[in-house]
C-alpha cells in the first residue's frame, strides 16, 4: 500500500494545487482524498482558511519565492529556536535517495519544494497537517506531544493533535440503513467514532454530552453527523445529560423516542477515569460513587430505559476495556467498573436472549481520547500505547468499526461476547 494510515511522512501541503507540485498522478489520486478529508473534517472554516493561508506561505518559502510583508517562514512558526534549526537541518540535510526511499511519494528531483523531512509519525498529526510544528516530538520517540488538562471531562478540541475519528478509506454499505440509535459519550474520542460510522451506514443517531463541559466537541461532532448523514435519515441530535443518575437517563431516552419513537441500537460509552498512585487511600467515597456513577451505574439505567422501547432484533453495546482482564493499579476504580461492565453485559445478554435482543461489548486496549489528557501525566500520554505489541496507541476510528460489526445484522450470532481491539495483547478471555 503506498501511503500507510498508521506511520506516514510529513509533506503536508493544505492545498491541492500546492502538494500535487511534484507528485505522481496516480499517487496523487489515492494521497489526495485521505489527506483533503482529514483536514476538511477535523478543521472549521476558520482553521482551514488559516491553514491554506499557511500553505501559501510554505510554498513560497520553499520554492525561493518572494514573501509578501510580514509573513514569515511559518515552516518553523511557534517552534523555539533549538527546535527550528533541527527541523530546518533535517529537511535540508535530507538527500533525495532517502526521501524516495523513505516516502515512495515524493519525486526525489523536487526535494527542495517539498516540505518532506524524515521524521515518521502517527497518522493523527495529518489531521492537523497545516500546524506541523508538532512533528518535533517524533523525534525523540515519543508517541505524542506530551499533554495534560486540568478539569475532567477532557476535550478533544483542545488535543494536539486532535483524535482520528475517521479513516477515509473506509466503505459504507448500508448496514444501519433505517436504524436508531443512541450512543453515549458520543461528543468526542471512541464515541464520535462511532457516531461518525453509524451516519456513515445509514443509521440516525442521537448522542449525549455532558452539558456545560462537552459543549465544543458536541457542536463538533453534531456538525460532522450532518455533514455525513445519509438522505433517508433523521436530523441527529446531541443531548446533555449527567448520565450518573436515574432521573437524567430517563429523560435522554424520552427525548431520542420523542424525536424518533423508537431505539435500536444503544451503545453505552460514556466514562471517565482519574488517576490514583495505588494506593486505596486515594480512592474516597465521593470519587468512587462518582465513577460507578458514570461508568456503570448509567449502563443500568439507561437499558432499563430503552428496552421499553426496543423491539426485537435490537442490541444493545457496552465499552468496557482491557483494563478489566488485565487489571491497572493507576485507575483502580476505573478498572473496577469495567470489570463490572463485563459481568453486566454477559448476565444482560441471557436475560434478553428470548427476547430477540442481543448484547455485547467492546474493549478496547490503549486508545488517544480525550480521556488520557484529562486523567493522567504529560509523560504518560506522550507514550501512550507503548506497553503493547503493536507498540503505538490506537487511533478512534480503529475501534469504530468492532462497534459497527456488533450493531449490524452481520453480527446476528453474536451474544454475551466482547470485541477485543487492543494491539494483541492477550487477554484469555
């Protein structure tokens, strides 16, 4: 394959006519698309008039044109010196041999126009491919710039680089086509994911967020839900809610059948986590009440909720994770509620089997949401998925698709079980 989802070079032109500068056709027809479609769904209008401003500026930089006033090489714009001068100096220095063998993109004769350098990263910083001033992390290894935020929940606007919800490449076929469903958590990380498939395949979605916190990433995802629905489906919609209490639950699946008059696909997402230094002590009664609340405590809810209003062939899908058959001392309550996810989803799956209603799960291993800036160390995140075998994290929208899979009629056999996207880290279960 010629251009790699997970580890791709930087080239990064936020303009059509500006990267096909150099590029063979035939590539460009394939680059192209993934590259337009990251930047043109994760960007408002504003960030993409900023950043083809930008791109502007790089090609004059880059091709010995002149520069209009005021503009500066926005190459190393927000760099500090250190970083310009090595980034500057690894683009130079870079012979023509090692960007065609490095690339297979980039014609070697244009290396001088092209802002190619070797550093290899993570396909999530194309999305945010005008700011390419985070591709220094790359080169001391780290998996990710590295970032933390102060209040919880977390916010994906505020990440650099921002999450991968989608994968360009993906093909719908309809396998949600006339379908309802609700998916908690769904204004950000794995649940945007998931929102952004189910649109994809046809579903009509409604997602909830919490209000006054989420407001940015849920207008966020709601503009990327029209944006890509299909003809034949309802408006979405984006619902804020405490999720930790009956009452609120209630309400939320009142107003998805109000507005829809039925649910057939749940996906119980929502979350949050805190990191503790293994140690009980940390863990008081509010903290802990407040995390099964979230974590748990809503998946019995809201199910009690919707399965009034859920006919057969309905399903309901619970996001728990690897952390409940690996253990983790760091988020020990967290844990402790994933655990308690798995039991819920194989004990729900026999009670609703007769029914006609299947149940299933989704744990995913080490995966860069909002969550992980929000609840651990700069540190921990800027290694984020190193401890598995695949040696990187995931990005959302490679879970997505587990959820796809148990929501569809492909999945008709499957009960009581858990999808296990993790990196392969064996979990025996």
């Amino acid at each position: 394959m010629l251009f790699d989802h997970h580890q791709c070079p930087l080239y990064l032109l936020p303009q059509k006519e500006n990267f096909e500068m150099g590029v063979d056709a035939s590539i460009m027809s394939e680059v192209w698309p993934f590259l337009l479609g990251i930047y043109e769904l994760n960007s408002c209008e504003e960030e993409r008039e900023s950043l083809r401003t930008q791109g502007r500026k790089l090609v004059r930089s880059n091709t010995g044109e002149s520069k209009s006033n005021g503009d500066s090489d926005t190459f190393t714009q927000g760099m500090d010196s250190a970083e310009s001068e090595e980034v500057v100096s690894a683009r130079e220095s870079l012979s023509s041999e090692e960007i065609n063998s490095d690339t297979r993109l980039i014609d070697p004769n244009i290396s001088k126009h092209c802002l190619s350098y070797k550093f290899q990263i993570d396909a999530s910083l194309v999305a945010t491919y005008g700011c390419i001033g985070t591709a220094i992390m790359a080169r001391n290894g780290s998996k990710f710039p590295p970032q933390e935020q102060e209040t919880q929940p977390g916010k994906e606007h505020i990440m650099n680089p921002t999450p991968q919800f989608m994968n360009p490449s993906y093909k719908p076929a309809g396998k949600l086509q006339g379908k309802v469903a609700l998916v908690t958590g769904g204004d950000s990380g794995i649940g945007r994911a998931v929102c952004y498939l189910f649109v994809k395949e046809g579903a009509t979605v409604a997602f909830t967020f919490l209000k006054g916190q989420e407001d940015k990433d849920a207008d966020d995802t709601l503009r990327i839900l029209f944006e890509n629905k299909t003809n034949d489906a309802k408006d979405p919609i984006a619902i804020g809610a405490d999720l930790g209490y009956d009452q609120n639950c209630q309400k939320v699946v009142e107003q998805v059948v109000e507005n829809y008059g039925r649910i057939d696909i749940l996906v119980n997402n929502a979350a949050e986590q805190h990191k503790t230094n293994s140690s009980l002590d940390e863990l008081t009664e509010d903290r802990v009440d407040r995390v099964f609340r979230t974590n748990i405590f809503s998946q019995f809810f809201l199910c009690r909720h919707a399965l009034k209003n859920m006919k057969e062939g309905g399903c309901i899908i619970n996001t728990t994770s690897v952390n409940a058959y690996s253990g983790n001392p760091t988020v020990l309550d967290y844990t402790s509620t994933k655990g308690a996810i798995v039991s819920f989803t194989r004990g729900l799956a026999l009670q609703l089997v007769q029914k006609g209603i299947r149940v299933n799960g989704v744990a995913p291993g080490p995966v860069y949401t909002p969550i992980q800036p929000a609840s651990m160390d700069a540190g921990y995140v800027s290694e984020l998925g190193s401890e598995a075998p695949m040696g990187r994290a995931a990005q959302p929208y490679e879970i997505a698709p587990s959820f796809v899979f148990l929501a569809s009629d492909d999945s008709s056999y499957y009960t009581g079980q858990v999808l296990h996207p993790n990196g392969e880290m064996i979990v025996n279960a």
